[in-house]
C-alpha cells in the first residue's frame, strides 16, 4: 500500500493526516501506517495526547457517515454504532455535528 502520513495544522491544532492509493485497504493497517508516519514525521519533537488527537480524528468522520447512511436517525445510528442515544447526542455535540 502506497501511504503518506504526516501532520497539519488545522484549526490551530495537530491533525493527522493519510494520503492513500485507491486500493482498499482494513482501516487497521491504514491507522498503523498512519501512526508509523507520524512517528518517522517527529523528527526529535516530543509528542503528546495522542489518544485524543487520534479520536478526534477517527470518531467526527465516523458520527458523520454514520448519520448520513441512517438519514439523521439518531436511534438507527445509536444501534449501528453499540452506543446509547444519550451518547450520541452527546458526541454529536462536541463535534458540532447536530
């Protein structure tokens, strides 16, 4: 798989970013890839919070497609995704996705 990872300053924060080719690839191996990048990408610089920065990564596009492919139904997501609706509301919010 052709991958290139690094990092972008968007909003004022880190972002990782992935460019791949069209080949489909598990969404593992492309978070391992993109993880392996960002490491060799450092160059000396510490890093930090990066929980949080992956989250925030992976979790708003997912909330996204996923209200998308249930039409804005919060129940059918909530179900699909193994979370209440409580919080998906709640997620949904602190992404400014409602």
């Amino acid at each position: 798989m052709n991958v290139e990872a690094g990092i972008l300053q968007e909003n004022g924060q880190e972002a990782l970013t992935v460019a791949h080719s069209k080949r489909s690839e598990p969404l593992r191996h492309c978070v391992l890839d993109a993880m392996q990048r960002y490491f060799e990408n450092l160059d000396g610089h510490g890093a930090s919070n990066l929980y949080r920065l992956v989250m925030n990564e992976v979790e708003s596009p997912l909330l996204q497609s996923v209200m998308q492919y249930t039409g804005g139904n919060q129940t059918q997501a909530a179900s699909l995704l193994g979370i209440s609706r409580s919080t998906l509301r709640k997620k949904l919010s602190q992404y400014d996705l409602d």
